[in-house]
C-alpha cells in the first residue's frame, strides 16, 4: 500500500532536485520514443543535448542558444509572475506576433532615413503593441469576469490572422517581386539588432532578457509585488484582507507579462529573424509557458529552463537534418518534459509512505 | 451578400458546429465533475489524426470514429493519473496535453498527408428528407451530426435523471463532502476524463473525416478552445451547450460562406478573424452562471 502524505510546507530540497529528475526521466522516455521510431535512442539524445555546445558544427550552434533562449527567458519571466498570482496568460503568442508587427510598422514607417531614434521607436512600439493586447483579456477579465486563459487563447488566432494580413498586405515589401514578406529589417542599419558582441549571438534581446531575470528576482524577493503576487497565488482571501485589489494585479501582472513578450517580437523581428513573415513566429509564446513551469516560476530556474529549453530547439533541428528524426517528435519531447515535471512535482508537496494504512 | 444561399448556410452551420458540439459535451461533463482539463485541443487532435489513419487503414468510416474515440480517451488519461493520482496542477497539466498532443497528432500523422480518406455516406431519412426547407437542412447529414445531439440528450438525462449523475454533480460540486458520504471522488474523476476525451476524439474525427475530409497538421486551429469557451458560455448545461454551438457554427459558416461569394471587399484574414471574436464577444455580454464549486481543485483524501 503506497500512502500520501502531505508535507507541512513544500520541500525545498525537492523544489530543486525535480527539474533534475524531470529531465532525466523525459531523456530514458525520449530515448524509448526514438527507438521506437527506428533511430539509435543514444546517438539522438547526443545529438539534441551534446552536439549543439560540443559536437562538430558547435562554433555554428552555439551563438543560436542565446537567440532562441532570449526570447523564451523574457516571454516566461512575465508569465512566471502571473502565473504565481493565479493569473493565466496563455496568450503570449498573440503579444509577440503584436509586438513585432507594432514594431516592423513603426521601423517601416521611418525607412530608409538613418537616425538614431529608429531603434529605441520600435522598443517602444513592440512593448506597447503586446502590452496592449494584453490589456484586452485583462480589460474583460475586470470589468465583466471573463475568462483570460480563453480570451488570451483566442486572441492568439486573431494575431495570426492579423500578422498574415500585414506580411501579405501593408507592410508586404514593395520591392519584393511579389513575394509576401516586409522588408529586411536586420538590413536597415538604423534598425537592425545586431549582436553586441559579433559571433555569440548576444543582442539586445538576450541583454534585455538577462537583466529581466535580475530585476524578475529582486521584484519577487525584494518588492511589494512580489509580496503580493505570492499572497494572491497562495490565498486570494487573504490577499484581499491584506489590501491588494485583484483587479489591478490582473492589469499589471497582464500588462508586464504582455510588454515583455512584446519586446522579444521586436528584437526577433529587427535582429535573428529580420523579417515580418506568414510563419514568421514559431511558437516561443507556448514554448515560453513549458519554461516558466520547468523554472519553477523562479527568474534563475527560468534562466536554465530557457536554455535547455533552447538546446532542445537546436539539437532537435541538428538531429532532423543529420538523423532525419521527424520536428514533431521535438514537441513531443517537450510535452513530455513538462509532464514529468508536473508528476515528479507530487514528491514535493507529498510524501510517500510504503506499508499499510495506520488507523487513525 | 445576395449570392448566399440561406439553405446551404443553414445546413453547413449544422455541420460546422458538430465538431465543438462534441468536443464541449465531453468537457462539460469532466467540468461538472470538477475537473477543468485545458487539454481539449490536444485531444481533438489527436483524435483527428487517430480517426484518419484507422479509417483510411480499414476503408470504414466508424471504425475511424471508434479508433478516434479510444485514442483520445488514452491520451486523455495521461492527463486523469496526473491530475487525479499525482495531484499535479489542472491548468498547467492541461496546457501540457494540448502541446503534447499537437507534436503526438503531427508524428502519427507524418505519412498520411495529402492522402484520401473513406467516404462518411450521408443518412438517409425518407420523407424527412423531402420537407421543404427544412429537408436540406436539417435532415440530409451524416449520421455523426445526430449522434453527437444523441449524446447530449444522453448526458443531459444521465445528470438530471439518475443517481450516478447526481454522484458525478456532488463530487464536481463538494469533492470533500462527496468523499465522505462514500462516494469514489477519483474514479468518478477518471470515468469523466476518459469521457470528455473520447468525445473530444469524435469531435476531431468529424473533422479529419466529414469536414475537411483529409489530415492536415495543426487542422483543429482552436476548435478545442472555442468548445471550452462554449462550456463556459452554457453555464455547464447541456441545453444551452447545443445553442452556444449553433452560434459559434453560424459565425464560422458565414464568414466562409462570405468568403465563397467574394461579393464583399473583406480581405480573407479578416474573415478568419470572426469566429474567434465572436467567442470572445460572447463570452464577455452572456455572463456564465455559476461553474460547480469544486472546479479545478485538485482532491486528497487526507486534507
């Protein structure tokens, strides 16, 4: 008879040691995945986790772990904040694709003229075009009690649909033969966002996303937000008692996790990306919701989370072109990884008893 | 406008809305027992590519919709032992289904692209099918269209009509008063989940097989969110859940429908647009009634 017991307070040691165990659990349950798939379970774990940092092409790999994690480290970092508060933003995605559209628009707009105020202009629009999607879902949340997590969801479509219509219509480049696309911002000088320091794939988004963390930590540990934002997770009555009003964290945990997904449209758009395409977004938005809960919702687990997590973007494309493995057994992998997250997470609130049931 | 025929409006809103239909009578009874499961796309999903690949591998149609139902409700149980035996968190397990459940959909699905599927025959109705007007519209579909409006019939009897309903409504409303009257919290949790996956399978093989009718990655775009905004919108009840489905329906086919007809200046993206507006517009005028109190909350015995 296996017996649960719930701990007196959550086990710090075990708050810690799960990612490690998740991880490794996904890497033996992946491994079975592919050798279902025919492929060598072992060469494709290398691939995915060890070749990108190690393996041949590694000087090529390396750079694009800090422009894939950038983006997922900034979008979970203002997830993780509501997602403490009870606050579900699922709609990251749609405030990417906003804020880079609200970005490239604004870029567009001031083309081909070289000034210095080009760049700041689009961080500004990129921050306000996702904040202010986000203030949609927010909005109704308050005022009528609707639900965010469906609103935010849909909101996402709406975004796809909105991101076909600009790269196909008003920001479509004119002198692009036709073709649906804007133009090549990473191109336009006064626009582009470029690595700070050439060949490591570090630009502003990445030096934003590390100093997201930084602040992220110190407004939890440190700041009244952060007091609040845990008050309202852990009891929203007590919360209430305490004098914070649900519907302003709604709004500023909303808007911040908006504002920063967003800026990682922008800096996606103006720098690794360079255009405003149909499929031009790649679903960091979601992504970002795996790393968030693998972080623990802590600003530096988000910080590892969004790295592995970008390992496994990169060793996942690496282990497609070398080993033909299909990208949708990447996905899976990701799932599969959140879902022994979440089972191994039992060992932290629980503890097991093995023997029978004492009367008590 | 005027090139839109209000018969075959009216009938593609029927088909339109069957998929949803399904997908939110599953979810609305795993809700009423308690359970919030976001998973609802993933499973659709997975249904839709589950139901293609057995239809297409024994030329049958139904044995497609029973392969759907059971793989749905496999993968729904993934997310029923995490929740209900590992306590883990419903909305973050949720979420967690639907990812897993789009890469699972795309893998299964590699070889099937592009490739035909059987034929769902219509059913036929003598003289029903005659009526003027309402003929076409109603009573020339495929026999899913009245299975699924069967099952709602069906649930709306099993939860107002007999004991075990009652026990599934007190577990969803009071797990812990439930618990102590005797009743099996987490198997009434389990049977519900697996229920509200097999359903949203169906739903997801009306789509791979009647609507589109082939496999396409990514093909539900949402359909499993718009039938958890739906369950919302009926107030957990079976009723008006066939309503909320018409609406959405509606708003679907005539944006297609205005589509076909070219007839207005509306760049097709905005069209698209609409049915997920709508949700939210809908969601935001109808306030929902009360949603059963032990919504989402994750039951322990010993607390």
């Amino acid at each position: 008879m296996i017996r649960l017991d719930r701990r007196p307070e959550p086990s710090r040691a075990w708050t810690i040691a799960t990612p490690f165990v998740a991880v490794a659990l996904t890497m033996v349950a992946g491994g079975l995945m592919f050798a279902l798939l025919g492929k060598d379970p072992v060469e494709a774990i290398r691939t995915i986790f060890w070749d990108p940092l190690f393996g041949d092409f590694a000087s090529y790999s390396r750079p694009q772990l800090l422009v894939k994690a950038g983006p997922l480290i900034l979008i979970a970092i203002g997830l993780s904040l509501g997602f403490r508060a009870g606050i579900w933003n699922i709609g990251a995605e749609g405030q990417y694709i906003l804020g880079a559209i609200c970005a490239a628009a604004t870029g567009l707009a001031i083309y081909p003229a070289e000034t210095w105020i080009v760049f700041p202009a689009m961080i500004v629009a990129g921050a306000l075009g996702g904040l202010l999607w986000a203030m949609i879902p927010a909005l109704l949340k308050v005022r009528f009690g609707t639900n965010e997590v469906l609103v935010s969801l849909m909101l996402v479509y709406v975004a796809e649909a909105l991101l076909a219509s600009m790269s196909l219509g008003l920001l479509r480049n004119p002198e692009g033969m036709g073709f649906p696309g804007s133009r090549n911002l990473a191109q336009y000088p006064s626009a582009a966002n470029l690595d700070l320091i050439p060949g490591t794939g570090l630009h502003w988004g990445v030096a934003l996303a590390f100093a997201a963390v930084i602040v992220g930590q110190v407004v939890m540990t440190r700041h009244q937000l952060g007091f609040r934002v845990r008050l309202a997770g852990q009891s929203p009555r007590a919360a209430v008692f305490g004098g914070v009003n649900p519907g302003w964290l709604v709004v500023v945990c909303m808007g911040i996790s908006g504002g920063l997904a967003g800026l990682a449209g922008m800096f996606e758009v103006a720098g690794p990306a360079g255009r405003l395409s149909i499929d031009f977004n790649v679903g960091y938005g979601f992504t970002a919701i795996i790393v968030a809960f693998l972080g623990r919702l802590n600003p530096i687990g988000i910080l590892l989370a969004g790295l592995l997590m970008a390992l496994t973007y990169i060793g996942g494309e690496l282990a497609q072109l070398q080993m033909n493995l299909p990208l949708a057994a990447i996905q899976m992998f990701q799932g599969m990884l959140l879902f022994f997250l979440l089972a191994v997470d039992l060992l932290t609130n629980f503890s097991i008893r093995f023997g029978r049931r004492v009367a008590a | 406008m005027s090139n839109i025929d209000p018969i075959l409006l009216l009938s593609a809103i029927i088909i339109v809305s069957t998929p949803i239909l399904l997908a939110a009578i599953g979810e609305l009874v795993v809700e009423r027992a308690g359970v919030l499961n976001l998973g609802v796309e993933g499973m659709m999903i997975t249904g839709a590519v589950c139901g293609f690949i057995a239809a297409t591998s024994t030329g049958s149609p139904w044995l497609g919709f029973a392969g759907a139902a059971l793989g749905a409700a496999l993968l729904s149980m993934v997310f029923g032992v995490l929740t209900q035996l590992f306590l883990s968190n419903q909305v973050a397990t949720g979420l967690a289904l639907t990812l897993f459940g789009l890469g699972l959909s795309a893998l299964l699905g590699q070889g099937y692209i592009g490739v035909k599927g059987p034929v769902v025959p219509d059913l036929y109705l003598p003289v029903l099918r005659d009526i003027p007007f309402l003929g076409p519209v109603l009573f020339r579909h495929d026999a899913m269209v009245y299975i699924a409006l069967f099952i709602v019939l069906g649930v709306w009897l099993f939860l107002n009509r007999t004991r075990s309903g009652r026990v599934l409504r007190a577990v969803g409303e009071n797990h812990d008063a439930a618990h102590a009257l005797g009743y099996k919290v987490v198997r009434v949790r389990l049977l519900a989940i697996a229920f509200g996956g097999a359903c949203a399978g169906l739903g997801g093989a009306y789509l791979s097989l009647v609507r589109v009718p082939q496999w396409t990655e990514g093909m539900t775009a949402g359909a499993g969110w718009i039938a958890l905004a739906i369950v919302v919108f009926a107030s957990w009840r079976p009723g008006r859940l066939v309503l909320g489905a018409w609406l959405f329906g509606g708003a679907t086919a005539l944006q297609l429908a205005l589509q076909a007809s070219g007839g207005v200046q509306i760049p097709i993206e905005y069209l698209q647009m609409a049915p997920y507006l709508a949700t939210i517009l809908v969601l935001v005028i109808l306030r929902a009634g009360r949603a059963p109190g032990s919504l989402g909350r994750s039951f322990h015995a010993s607390s």
